[in-house]
C-alpha cells in the first residue's frame, strides 16, 4: 500500500564498503600468429553495514544473563556492525596461435580469495559494562580457484568449422564449519570440474549461417551453502548439460537470428524450506530440472537514420519433482508438499523488447525502448498466489556527440526511464507456513522507481 515505506528508522543504517583494485597487464606478439598475455591482480576490499536490533537474547551474543537493579535481563536493545575484510589476488594468462585454417588458445588462472567475516556491537541500551566494540562472531574463509583451458577452431572447408574446447578446475575451500557431531571446527572441501565443449558452424550462403554446440559445465555451491550445513547436509556442486542449434541471416538493409537451447540440469540448487541437521534453511540439490526455449532477434535498417530493431525470448524453466517444506507451527514440524513439474523461481516464460532509433541530425541519436518481462513466481511451486506479475516498461534515450579540435569526443547522454510511471516490481520473496489448520503465505516485494531520469557528459582527449 505504500511503496516508500522504509522499515528502517534508525538514521544510522548505512552499508559502507570500499574496493580498491590494482592490475598488471603484459602483452606481446610474438609474430604475426602467435601472441602472449598474462595479468597479475589484486582487489582489497574491507566495509560494514550497521543496523538497530530490537529486543536482542543475550545468549545468541555469548553474553550472560544480566542482573540490573534486581531485575533480570536476557534480551536487550543493540545496534550491531556486521564486517567484510577481504583480500583477492591471483594470475591469469593466455596464448593464442593462428594459422590460415587454425586458431589455438591455451590459458588458465590461479586466484586466491580470503574472507574475513566478522560481526561487533558497538552500543547496548542495557549493559553492566561489556566493551565495546564487542566482538561476537568471527569467521574466516578461504578459496582456491585454479583453471586451465585449451580451445581449438578449425576450417575444415571454406563452409564449415568446428571447434572445440576442454577447461579443468579445481577449487579448494576452507572454513569453520560444522562437523559429523555438529561442533564447530575447521572444515575442508576440494572439487574437481571437467568442462567440455564442442560446436560446428556451416555457412550456407555468405549470408547465411547454421551452427549447434554441446557442452558441459559445473558451478560450485556458494559459501553460506558450506557454513551453514555439515558434511552429512551439504550440497552437491550443479551439473548442466547444454545443446544449442541457431540460424543467422543478413544483408545490409536486414539481420535476423534464431536460437534453440536446452540446458539439462543435475542436482540443480534451490531453497525448498527445509531445515537441515544444524538448524538452517539452505539450498538443496533437486535430481533433475531444465531450461529450454527459443531466443529471436531482428533488425531492419529503413535508411542510417531510422532503425528498427527487436527481440523475444521464449522458455520453459521446470523442476521434474520438488519437495517443499513449511514450517508448522500446530506441530512444532515441517509439513512437506510434493510438486510436479513446477516452474522455476524468478524465471519468466517471455522476455521481449523493441528499439526504434531515430537519427534527426549529424550525431544526434534518439532511441524509444520497450521492454516486456512476463510473470515470475517468488517460490519454486507455481502457485499464483506467489507471483511477480507482468509488466512493461518505456524508456526514451538521448545521445549527441561531437568532435573538436581540442577534443577528441564529447558526448552528453540522457535517459527518461519509465515514461509511463509504470508501478511494477522486479524481485522479492515469499514466507509460507501452518497455523490454526491453515497455510498462510506471505509475500514481500521490491517496489521499482516510477518515472525517472539519468544524464551523464563524457569527454575523450
């Protein structure tokens, strides 16, 4: 009811964070088919965010049972820190070879991320003289992330090239976690990804091209997936295998361009609502689920100074079987509900938009966008009382630049976003739980900015 609202009364409830990052770049060619690079980097990024808590169990702080003018305290008002000291450096490199029919690439990278994840109190309305900062939890986490990659093209006829693409990686993790007894101790965890790929294209015509590519790729669960289950709850890493077949069409006043995909997911990661063994809600593995669907794109070119341009995503996004658990509170249990080929969450059927470009004068560019993103459901159970509905945005762009003597560009953008003042929402999440016999559902949104505006002046000497 209102969109504005802000939860958050307490005037200090900032987020401050920094990253610095530095970089070293080489390059060199060798001769004229064959070069080198490499790049050694370095990011430093430390901040916190601070927040008022209310009506705060001293227990969960470590802090004792207070005794204040013989009253007993357990709970008591706070303002907390919580903080991220990280550091993330490491390597990369690259070699590229071509030839008349070949073209070769070896790389990898080695990168070591380093997180320090601690939370303080600086301040609480009852305190019989704890110091502060306080500090309450500390949790430090380390990982290892090293690839190395080979990939081939190859013009097997003037018409037709194949290519191929091996990548391995390993990743070590290390963290203080839970073990088999649910104490908490350093925990390790190491995994090995093989990704393979392998792709054609054929031209028909010189402007006419068919191509289709399969491969395999892995994605390692993410940190909290880690922290937050033992060896016995953990999660398994993802597996997707990936098919996809298209057809390119162009001449100079047209383009076109189809694409047919089908990803085939294995032990994809979703939140279900269950509880594990430490007491968590995490992400769990489902055997099977998929993504397929057809990705269009057009464009026409009426003359330099007006353009037509356009494109239209068509999916399907399933889970075969899928557990949900809801918290009941009648029982002091969870309530499992089973669902059958369920849409995936925040996953729209249909994704479209359309750009008319204008050019009314020497470097003066006019764009009218719209953009149509379908309805997507907060929860993996495609129940319609749990959705984010359609919606349409237009956006008008404005961009003139020009060229000087003493200036090598400038340029001033503007944009007018959401010229309709379309009230829509992008994102948010849903609760759903048992109470007095019934299943109650509640749902929570991120209201989108109205009509607004950005503008911006670039320079290039």
């Amino acid at each position: 009811n209102n969109r504005t609202y802000n939860l958050y009364t307490y005037p200090n409830q900032t987020d401050n964070y920094q990253q610095d990052y530095y970089q070293l770049l080489y390059s060199r060619s060798v001769n004229a088919s064959w070069n080198l690079n490499a790049a050694l980097h370095y990011t430093k990024g430390k901040g916190y965010y601070e927040e008022y808590e209310h009506a705060q169990s001293l227990a969960a702080y470590h802090l004792d049972t207070m005794f204040i003018n013989n009253d007993t305290v357990v709970a008591t008002n706070m303002v907390r820190q919580r903080w991220l000291d990280n550091d993330f450096y490491g390597f990369t490199f690259s070699t590229n070879y071509t030839k008349t029919k070949m073209r070769f690439s070896l790389g990898g990278a080695g990168n070591r991320y380093h997180g320090k994840h601690y939370d303080e109190v600086t301040w609480m309305e009852k305190n019989p003289g704890t110091p502060f900062p306080y500090r309450y939890a500390d949790n430090d986490a380390t990982k290892n992330d090293f690839t190395v990659f080979a990939k081939l093209n190859y013009e097997i006829t003037s018409r037709l090239e194949a290519y191929g693409d091996l990548q391995y990686r390993t990743i070590t993790y290390e963290f203080p976690g839970f073990d088999l007894s649910l104490n908490h101790v350093p925990q390790k965890v190491h995994l090995d990804f093989f990704n393979p790929k392998a792709g054609i294209s054929f031209d028909i015509h010189s402007n006419q091209k068919l191509y289709a590519s399969i491969g395999i790729g892995h994605k390692e669960p993410v940190r909290d997936d880690y922290v937050s289950s033992s060896p016995l709850s953990r999660p398994a890493p993802e597996e997707m295998q990936d098919a996809e077949a298209g057809y390119r069409y162009t001449t100079n006043r047209f383009m076109f361009n189809a694409n047919y995909y089908f990803m085939n997911y294995k032990d994809q990661l979703i939140l279900t609502g269950k509880i594990n063994d430490v007491g968590a809600y995490i992400r769990q593995n489902v055997k099977a689920s998929y993504r397929t669907g057809m990705e269009m794109e057009a464009a026409y070119f009426f003359s330099k100074q007006f353009i037509v341009k356009g494109n239209v995503a068509l999916s399907q996004n399933k889970i075969r079987d899928y557990e949900e658990y809801l918290d009941d509170y009648d029982s002091s249990a969870q309530a499992l509900i089973i669902h059958k080929n369920v849409d995936i969450a925040f996953s729209p059927n249909v994704v479209a938009a359309g750009i008319i470009s204008f050019s009314p004068a020497k470097n003066l560019f006019f764009d009218f966008v719209t953009k149509y993103v379908g309805r997507q459901y907060l929860d993996n159970t495609s129940n319609d009382a749990r959705k984010l509905k359609p919606y349409v945005l237009n956006d008008i762009r404005l961009d003139y630049r020009i060229h000087t003597t003493h200036l090598k560009e400038f340029a001033i953008t503007c944009s007018l976003n959401n010229i309709f003042n379309r009230m829509y929402e992008s994102n948010g999440y849903t609760y759903s739980y048992v109470s007095g016999g019934k299943m109650i559902t509640q749902n929570y949104y991120y209201p989108q900015a109205g009509i607004n505006f950005f503008a911006g002046v670039s320079l290039k000497f």
